[in-house]
C-alpha cells in the first residue's frame, strides 16, 4: 500500500459508476414534495438550483460553463431537467434526465437541499428517477457516485436496483479555491489552501 501526495489545492474522488440493464420492480411511494419539468429552464434559475442542492457536496461541473455551453446541455430536447418543490412551492431539489445516448438514459444529477436529509425524500426521488428513466426505447439506464457525495448515495443506489460495474479516480482543483463555491461550503471536506482573489470566469 503506498500514499500518493495531493497539492493543497486539489481533491481526488473516488468515482463508482453504476447502470440497471432491466427496469426493477420498485415500491410506490409517496411524499409531500412533487416534480416540475423545466422546458427549458432558464440558466440562472438552474445554476441558483444546482449551486442550492450541490454546494454542501462540492458540485459545481455546470457553475464553471458559459451560458452558450450550459444551454447547449440543459436545452438539448434529450435532456430533461426537473425541479423538486415543497408544498410552499420552495425549489428543495434538482433531476437532471440525460437521454442524449441512444437506448440510455443518465441520471445525470439527482438530488435534494441538505435541510432534507434523513426525512425519507431522497428514496422518493430516487424511485421517481427510475420510473421516468425507463421510457420506450430505453434499454440501459446509469448514473456515477464518487466519494465526496452524501455517504448514503452509494448504498440508495444499489438498493434501487443499480449495479457498479467499473471505478475511477478523479482529481480536480478545490472549487472553493478557484472561487465557484464559498469556501465554508462543504464543511465534512477540509479545505487546504488559499482562495483566489477572483471566481473562476466560465469555461467554454
């Protein structure tokens, strides 16, 4: 066993991916929360959703893209992307449908406020997930987890039914330092190093 070093101003991830060739018998369930389809959604109000849902877990992929290039995934007519609403019709949670590959589809981002946890939410979700994955055509549908996400996520996955089938490494510079996610963001994730001066400009 050996260690390998990491700048302070990197993270590494271990990245697990799972697929379902079959569409599983899961069990219907039912919560306060309910799903709304953006068509389309409009960028801000998705980056604001996704930085809401994703910052305690580090997410921040879509933060780092230029409007031209955000657009050009989230208004694709193959991607479908759903806001969770509260009863008070509070935006508490983000689901991104990718049908881009032909006879697939991946649960691209699935998730909820961290003010959610442990309330049983997450399970219906993920359950909604599945159900509208498995459309006509589909034969295939797959999502990643890595190591910075909710401890949780691995296991809910596999008990909907997905199995992993291949892992990764994935090493990239601290979010918080590059300035797309405040630096007392994610807590549970030590942060080393010093933030830059100014956020980093979207990339193309």
């Amino acid at each position: 066993m050996a260690y390998e070093p990491v700048a302070d101003g990197e993270l590494v991830a271990l990245v697990t991916f799972l697929e379902m060739r079959s569409q599983p018998h899961l069990e219907i369930l039912t919560s306060d929360l309910r799903l709304c389809r953006w068509q389309p959604p409009m960028l801000d109000n998705y980056r604001a959703l996704f930085r809401k849902v994703g910052a305690h877990w580090l997410w921040f992929s879509r933060l780092i893209r230029d409007d031209a290039a955000l657009a050009a995934i989230v208004h694709d007519p193959a991607v479908h992307v759903f806001a969770v609403a509260d009863d008070a019709g509070q935006e508490v949670g983000l689901l991104e449908l990718d049908y881009r590959e032909a006879g697939a589809c991946e649960l691209a981002f699935v998730g909820l406020v961290p003010e959610l946890a442990g309330q049983g939410h997450g399970k219906w979700l993920l359950a909604e997930a599945v159900k509208r994955a498995w459309r006509p055509g589909v034969t295939r549908v797959h999502v990643h987890t890595c190591s910075l996400d909710h401890p949780a996520a691995l296991s809910a996955y596999e008990r909907a039914g997905f199995r992993p089938y291949k892992r990764a490494l994935e090493r990239f510079p601290d979010p918080r330092l590059l300035g797309v996610l405040p630096p007392d963001c994610a807590p549970q994730i030590p942060l080393l190093g010093t933030p830059t001066s100014a956020p980093l400009r979207p990339a193309s």
